[in-house]
C-alpha cells in the first residue's frame, strides 16, 4: 500500500460503558499484591481479528449483552484506583464499568494485516494511561473495530496492576464463552503455584527490575526515546530448523523454541549495539498451573541471565545453553524489594532486555461463531529503552502442519527496528 493518513482510517467512533449486570456491594475492595504494584506502570495490549463470516449478522448488542453476565464474574475490573491512608493503591470494586469504543475502518481487514506500519495497528487498541484523576480511570477498554470488508477486530487494553497476560486473555476468552452460551464459573479459584524449576538467585543485588523516579498520579513510565513495535511470524517448520542451527554447537541439545529465540535475538541486537550491548537479560514467564476459572493476578514468575562475556564474541548456541543452565530466578527478592520500597516505582518490561513467554498463553480461545481469530497479538506498552520482545502463539496451522508458528512482537527503540530486521533476515532468514 502507499503512504497511510494514520489518523483519517478510524472515523464513526462512539463510547459507553458496561457494567456488572448485579450491584457489587458497597465497600468492596481488592487489595493489589506486591507484584501486581510492581507491574503498575505497565499495559498489556491485544488485538483480535476474524473475518467477516465469523462475525455476520452479529451487532454491538450481540457483543455487549453477554458482558453484562460476564462482569459479574470479573467485577474487579470494572473498579477505580483509589488509596489507603498509608498511600498504598487498592481496587474500590464499585462498578464503574469497563470502557466501551465503537469505530469503523476505511481499510480491508486484509489490507490491515498486510500493513508493516504499527501505528496504523495501534488505532485498534484503545489508548490507555491510568491517571492522573485515578479514581475515574477505567482499568479495562475494549475497542470494536469494524472494516469495510465485513471484518471486525477485538483491541483489549488492560492494566497491568489488574494482572498478568494469561489473566488477560482468560478474562477476554471467557466473555466469549459467556456470548456462546456456556456459563462461566460462579467464582474465581486461587491458582497453585509452579514447581519451580529455575536456579535461585545467587546475587545479592536485584537486577531484573529498576527504581525509577516517582510518578505519582500518572502511571505511566516516560521513556526519553521513541519505541517503536513490529512484528514477525514464523511456521513450525521455520523454528524446526532454526532450532537445528542453534543445537548444532550447544552443549544442551535440543533447546526450546523460547530460549532459542531469546538466543537469536539478545545476539543480533548485541551486534547493532556494539559497546552498549545488554549482558543481562530478564525473561517473564507463566509462574502458575491451573489457570481454568481465570484467576486475575500477576503471577508470573521473573529470572535473570548474565553473561560474563561479550554477547557478540559468544555464539548464540551458547547463549542459548546460558539461558536454559543459569536462568535465576528474582521473584522472591522482588517481593521483598516491594515490601521494603513500598511507595516506590519501578519497570520490568525494558529495565533489561526482556523476553517474555506466552507461547502457553490460550490467544486463540475468543472465539464468535465457533471461529478463532485469523490472527491475534499482544503489546506491551510502557517499556524501558532497553526493549522488550514476546513470544506468542501463532495463527491457526495450515492443513497438514500439526503444530502452530509462532509471532513474535518486538518493542525496541526506532532507531534499532530496521537494523534487526536486517539482522534477523540475513543472518537467520527470518523476518
């Protein structure tokens, strides 16, 4: 396509707010743990697309019917911020609602999955910042998007305080449930926790997380250059063989496709980086089993990797074996950081170059008329300059194929897009 008008292809745009279908109660609260402060300055982003035979016939009443129901459930989402006497931030559960936009698309849904530029994707997600009036801050927007082919897109912009991706998508799939008629669970579970696997951590300083600058009413952290977001997918068959290259050298055999990517990816952003590499990465990952009734909460579980020597004179076999052998894993000394610097700000995502894994995560369970997405991808918004890449799940396999590619999403500053891309193209014929 040629050159976009980015702000002209969304016009008819109309708001309203939904609600529980039944009063909460009054003084209801949820009380945010630790590491769901520690994620505040965070928001998770994700966008669904079907086509039109999934969605015809079906009207914005078809799709907001059903939330009434559903809000019932997850009556915690449609609270507002507010704050103890001691300052701490709690969720007020008094039914303010989960933020409703309606717009059209001047674009085909196939020309807007063709379109390289993320800021004509952006438009489909709703532009979300708690504050600085906290107590009117909607925590949850979902954004319907139809195009001019018959196409409807889902965009879900989420606080992160609220929880964690999985919790998101949960959260999301389950509305859909509710739509087909299915009756969702009477109450949310408490999930167990993961045995962890992981090596504990043996350094005495926290490095996964950084304390930034207070923010005060605005959660938002500002970066002091411009992010800029893209997008890849890659087939089943295509990470067969970069995993073949990657195992060719690497003492732990056959290395998974996570830590392979990571792998790939810390090497060639080692290269545009030069004397500024990153020699530390953080890695996000599912910290919980037992996800079926959609807890909400931030339970993922955060790790280092450091590398001793040059990322670029190491080959990425070996950065991979690093990963897999000395991952390290800081959630329980972030817990006690946030107990001891409570009131205290602090980014995750971007402190560090962070990978995060959500190949687990069910991003194809909204479904309308028994029909999943074409295609769905996940965001994260408010990232550190050092940047941050998710591994998804991706589209539906292709007759014939029995497992999913992946999609990958990087968030790097703009000045390093184009250069990975070139990387990643010429050096592992990806992207």
């Amino acid at each position: 396509m040629g050159s976009i008008d980015v702000k002209s292809i969304i016009y008819d745009v109309k708001l309203s707010s939904v609600v529980p279908a039944t009063m909460t109660g009054e003084n209801v609260v949820h009380e945010l743990s630790n590491m769901d402060l520690l994620m505040k300055l965070h928001y998770i982003k994700g966008v669904y697309y079907f086509d039109r035979s999934a969605v015809q016939g079906l009207t914005i009443s078809d799709f907001k019917s059903p939330m009434f129901t559903w809000l019932e459930l997850y009556y915690i989402t449609c609270g507002r911020i507010r704050k103890s006497e001691s300052g701490r931030p709690f969720v007020k559960c008094n039914d303010g609602g989960v933020r409703i936009i309606e717009a059209k698309c001047s674009m085909t849904l196939n020309e807007c999955l063709d379109e390289k530029d993320s800021s004509v994707h952006n438009q489909l997600l709703p532009n979300q910042v708690l504050g600085p009036e906290l107590a009117y801050s909607p925590l949850v927007l979902i954004q319907f998007t139809w195009f001019k082919c018959g196409g409807v897109s889902v965009g879900l912009s989420w606080a992160h305080v609220l929880g964690d991706a999985f919790s998101a998508s949960d959260f999301i799939n389950t509305w859909g449930q509710v739509m087909a008629g299915k009756h969702p669970p009477k109450s949310l579970n408490h999930p167990k926790e993961h045995s962890k696997t992981v090596t504990p951590s043996t350094v005495t300083e926290l490095l996964s997380v950084k304390k930034i600058e207070a923010v005060k009413d605005s959660w938002i952290a500002r970066n002091t250059c411009g992010m800029e977001t893209f997008s890849f997918q890659l087939t089943a068959t295509q990470l067969k063989h970069l995993q073949s290259q990657i195992c060719n050298t690497s003492e732990t055999g056959q290395v998974p496709v996570f830590e392979t990517l990571c792998a790939v990816i810390w090497h060639s952003l080692a290269k545009i980086r030069g004397d500024s590499e990153s020699r530390i990465i953080t890695t996000c990952r599912n910290g919980i089993q037992d996800r079926e009734d959609g807890t909400l909460g931030n339970y993922q579980t955060i790790g280092v990797v450091i590398a001793e020597l040059s990322i670029v004179e190491t080959e990425a076999s070996a950065l991979a074996a690093l990963i897999v052998k000395q991952l390290a894993d800081e959630s329980n000394m972030i817990e006690d950081t946030m107990a001891r610097d409570e009131g205290s700000d602090f980014i995750v995502y971007g402190a560090n170059l962070t990978f995060v894994d959500l190949e687990d995560a069910n991003l194809y369970g909204l479904k309308f008329k028994g029909q999943e997405p074409v295609f769905t991808n996940y965001y994260i918004d408010g990232a550190g300059k050092e940047g941050v890449v998710l591994v998804l799940p991706g589209p539906e396999a292709a007759q014939g194929s029995d497992s999913r590619g992946r999609t990958v999403t990087v968030v790097l500053p703009e000045n390093e897009v184009m250069e990975l891309r070139n990387k990643l193209k010429e050096e592992w014929s990806i992207v």
